[in-house]
C-alpha cells in the first residue's frame, strides 16, 4: 500500500451521482405527518399525562422537513 500516488497514477475523479433528495425530505414529512395523526388521536389522554412536548417534536421535525423542502428544491439544477 502506498501512502503517496504520483500525479501521472491517478485515476480521474468520477463525476458526482446525480440524485433527488426532495423524495427522501418528502417520505420523512410523510412520517411526521403520520405521527402527527397519531399523537393527535389521543390528544386528551397525552394532555392529562403532560406529554405536550411529543407534539412539539412532531411540530420541529415538520418545520425541518419544510426548511431542508426549500433548500433542496433551490438547489436543483
């Protein structure tokens, strides 16, 4: 194993994979939306129990979801 490649060695650097992360952005959104839905059908019993903050978790990951949304659509070519 050499710790050094001379220039003339090298192989080219191969071009970057293309890729469209808006579907992994989206299918996470997808999942806060879900657990949304689901904290929501038991709002009263999660309420009584002070787990307000579970809502609030849901909430941050969406706003994330719809900040990384825009990044990734200005980002496109």
């Amino acid at each position: 194993m050499r710790l050094w490649v001379r220039a003339e060695d090298r192989r080219p650097t191969p071009e970057p994979v293309r890729t469209d992360d808006r579907k992994a952005v989206l299918s996470g959104m997808v999942v806060w939306i879900l657990a949304l839905g689901g904290l929501l059908l038991f709002l009263p019993a999660l309420l009584a129990a002070h787990g307000a903050w579970w809502l609030w978790t849901v909430l941050v990951g969406l706003g994330i979801g719809v900040v990384l949304l825009i990044v990734t659509h200005l980002r496109q070519p």
